[in-house]
C-alpha cells in the first residue's frame, strides 16, 4: 500500500491503484520520474490495507524537490544527481565482479557441456530430511529488537528474505545456511552469506554435505518449485519439509552420488551468462550517455516555472546549456604560432582552478581532478583521452594571464571520499574523478599570455569561461 513507481511504458491498472499525471511537462524523462517517485516512498508508512490511501487523501501530502535560486524546480539537478547515483553502482557492480573473478564471462567447455546437458543429465530424487538438517526460527518481536547490523529474516519474497537490522544476538544462525519460508510468502528460499536471526515463519536448512554458493543457488530452483503447493491456509512446516523430495544431477555406476561438481559448474555458466547480459547493458547504457553528453549543447533542456504561461498546464520549457559542458577541439582550430609552441602532435589539457585553497592543494599533493560519472560537466566521452593527454596548462579562473604548466605522469579514477581524506576544498566533493599526477614544469607562459591562448577558448564557446576543463588533440 502506498508503493509509488515510474512507468515508461503503456499500462493498464487494477481498481485499487492509483495513477499520477503530475501537471505541466515535468515528468520529461524517466530520470525524473525516477526522482520524483522516490521521493514518495514514503507514502508506504502512511497507509495499509485498513487504511487505504484514497485519492481525497493522497492529493494533500507534500513531497520535497530540489529547487533553483529563482524558486524554479531544479529538473538539471535532478537529472544529474539520478545519473550520479546510477553510475554509483555500476561502478560498485563492476568492482564486485573483479573481486569475483567476472571480468571475464567466457564459458569453459565444461561450463558450455553443462548448459547443453541439462535436459539430459541424469537425476536422482532425494528428501530435504537427507540433504539437510532443519530447524524452525525464533520469534522476535518489534517491540523486543533491538538497533544493529545483524539481519533479520522473516517472510518474505524480497531482498533475500531481510526485513530488518538487529542487534539481538541470542539465537543466531550462521552463514553458507539456506532459508526457506513456510508462513507469508511460503516456499521462497534463499541462500545466506553472512550470520542472521531467522523469524519463527521460517525454517533454516543446516548442510549435511559440502555447501557453497553455487550449490545453494541449484538448490534454491527445485526447493522453491516444490514450496508452490503450499500456501498461507496449508503451511510448509518443518515436518512436511523433511519429508518432501528435490530431483537434482547425480553420477556414479548406480547414480546414487550427488553430482556437486555439475550443481556448481552450472550455476557458475548461468552466472556468466547473466553478467556477460549486463555488461552489455551497461555498456549501451554508458554509450547512451555518451551520445547525450556530445549533444549537450544542442539538446539540454530546463524546465522553468512560469505562473503567465498557457501552455503545457502552466509550464514552459526552453533549451538551455547546462553548465560546465564538456571542450574537445583539435588543435587547426587555433593560430599556428600556439600550435607550434605546444608541437601539434601532442595532445594537451586546459583546466582551471577557483582560488587559492585550490592552487594549494594541487601543488601540495600534484593533482589535478576532472568530473567524471553521470553528472554536470562529466569528462566520462573523453576517457579515451586520458592516456595520451601529456601536459596541463592551468589557469585561474576569471585571471587568463596567470598559468602555470604540468607534466602528466599518470592518472585514476577517485572517489570523493579519498579526496575528502586529502582534505579537498569543496567539503561536497563529486562521487567520481579522474585524477592526474602532475610533475611542475618550469615553463615561461609568456608567449601563451601574450598571444591569448584562455581568452582564445573562451570565444570558442562563452561556457568556457566557468571553468570548463578543454582538450586539445592532434
């Protein structure tokens, strides 16, 4: 009840739902109406089944939005701060697949046999009661729990069973266990990677054999098949349980062994199967964005209030350039005596800094950091850059005739809670960076100064001026 969700597609809704059209043009994209759905979450808290949220009642709540300083809703800020949050757990996910090894999804051939096989691999029919050892969960309370980081498993059908954090220590069950619900949502099962308290609508599974995660998710399958014929009215108890059977791979003379070593080789190509799927996602998710960013200047809009206008139910919208967008330029774009200065087969970096604390903590720890991620002013289409970019030219921003040369060394991506440690300026730093290790350079600018190199850039594009980092390649 209460649950709240963006739909970027056709749909048809049950009598007991609710459908917003907000007014005006604001749920332009699917960023937004991301955001905004959000941003009613907490509509769940408010209603229940007894309780329903009606429309009289929904239409009065209020939900909080980013607004501009001009009191306009800030759609750029929240366009940008969805992408950053998105490209937050890409980059997460991608860290978790190189710590798993699933950098590379290429199936082994016995992975590839497997798949092939598994019509046709032969089955043995075996109880819970001989795979496992099952104990039913305790019951706790609401109003016992205590705060923590212990999970807490109760019955339901998402998020792997957790519906709560506990500090309750007293009846504790341990990893490498398998859950499964025989009250609420009866029959889902799921694996258990870290110690938990299981509610006393579930019952724990102890392995009598070699358990891993890959033989506990082949498990999961057929328990959760054979948990379908129960139900709220007929529960799942312990002793049913124990009593009902599973088919799963066997080997041997007289396959009467069970096949562990197929469970896991398996359920290993299932997992790279789905990875490989979701890299590809991200890639065309991270392709698209591209595209948006290239286009930036001709396609961003923002949406401004506008208590005058007629149309689009009281707001208009005009195209305007987001701030900071991203400078690309080669270098036949410039005078020949600034190409022959730098040597116009190198390929270099313009950036600016605000200010003294600033200019400080680049010379302190020889750094020099550009946007990168989802967000406003993101370097994310000039990754290929990067590695052939040699030299930064700095600038002050609002003083062109005060530069200052670097050797680039080297570079990485930071997150902004290394920068925070390194005592960055901007106390709200981004989630992402490229960083560049710099070697000062003792380099007479005169030349550059004199012959307008940062006024030159700026009357390239006029957005220039607000800092924007500029390179310029062969």
């Amino acid at each position: 009840m209460g649950n709240a969700y963006y739909r970027p597609f056709e749909y048809k809704m049950a009598t007991h739902n609710h459908v917003f059209s907000l007014n005006g043009d604001v749920l332009k994209n699917e960023l937004v109406g991301l955001y905004i759905s959000v941003q009613m979450s907490y509509l769940r808290k408010l209603y229940s089944f007894n309780n329903m949220g009606t429309w009289p009642r929904i239409k009065e709540q209020e939900i909080y939005l980013p607004v501009t300083k001009e009191g306009d809703i800030d759609l750029i800020y929240i366009e940008e701060r969805v992408r950053e949050l998105e490209d937050e757990r890409v980059r997460e996910l991608e860290a978790y697949l190189h710590e798993a090894g699933f950098e590379d999804c290429t199936l082994s051939k016995e992975e590839e046999d497997a798949l092939s096989n598994i019509g046709s691999t032969p089955m043995i029919e075996v109880t819970l009661g001989e795979l496992f050892d099952i104990c039913k969960g305790r019951r706790l309370t609401k109003a016992n729990m205590i705060s923590g980081n212990i999970n807490f498993i109760g019955a339901t059908a998402e998020n792997n069973g957790l519906t709560n954090k506990i500090g309750n220590d007293s009846h504790l069950h341990p990893s490498n266990t398998i859950t499964v619900t025989y009250n609420g949502s009866v029959g889902e099962a799921f694996y258990q990677f870290e110690r938990f308290w299981a509610s006393d609508d579930v019952n724990v599974l102890y392995p009598k054999y070699a358990l891993n995660e890959n033989i506990a998710l082949y498990y999961l399958a057929p328990i959760r098949k054979k948990g379908k014929k129960y139900a709220y009215s007929f529960k799942w108890t312990k002793e049913k349980m124990e009593k009902d059977s599973i088919w799963i791979p066997c080997k041997g003379k007289e396959g009467k062994d069970v096949d562990f070593t197929f469970m896991q080789t398996y359920i290993n190509a299932i997992k790279k199967q789905c990875i490989a799927a979701l890299k590809r996602e991200i890639e065309r998710e991270r392709s698209a964005y591209g595209e948006v960013i290239a286009n930036q200047k001709e396609s961003a809009n923002t949406y401004i209030i506008d208590e005058n206008a007629n149309n689009h139910g009281g707001i208009s919208y005009e195209p305007q350039i987001a701030a900071e967008p991203f400078g690309r330029y080669k270098w036949e774009g410039f005078d020949q005596s600034i190409c022959d200065f730098f040597g116009n087969g190198q390929t270099i970096l313009v950036g600016c800094y605000k200010g003294k604390p600033y200019r400080d903590w680049i010379d302190a720890h020889h750094l020099y950091n550009i946007r990168m991620g989802k967000v406003k002013g993101s370097m994310e289409v000039n990754r290929e850059l990067f590695g052939s970019t040699s030299l930064l030219v700095l600038y002050e921003i609002g003083k062109p005739d005060k530069l200052s040369a670097y050797k680039i060394v080297d570079h990485r991506e930071m997150g902004k809670e290394e920068l925070i440690g390194l005592g960055y300026p901007n106390k709200r730093p981004r989630k992402s960076y490229m960083s560049f290790s710099l070697e000062p350079l003792d380099m007479d600018l005169t030349f550059l100064i004199e012959h307008h190199l940062i006024e030159r850039i700026i009357e390239l594009d006029a957005d220039h001026a607000k800092g924007t980092p500029i390179f310029i390649e062969p």
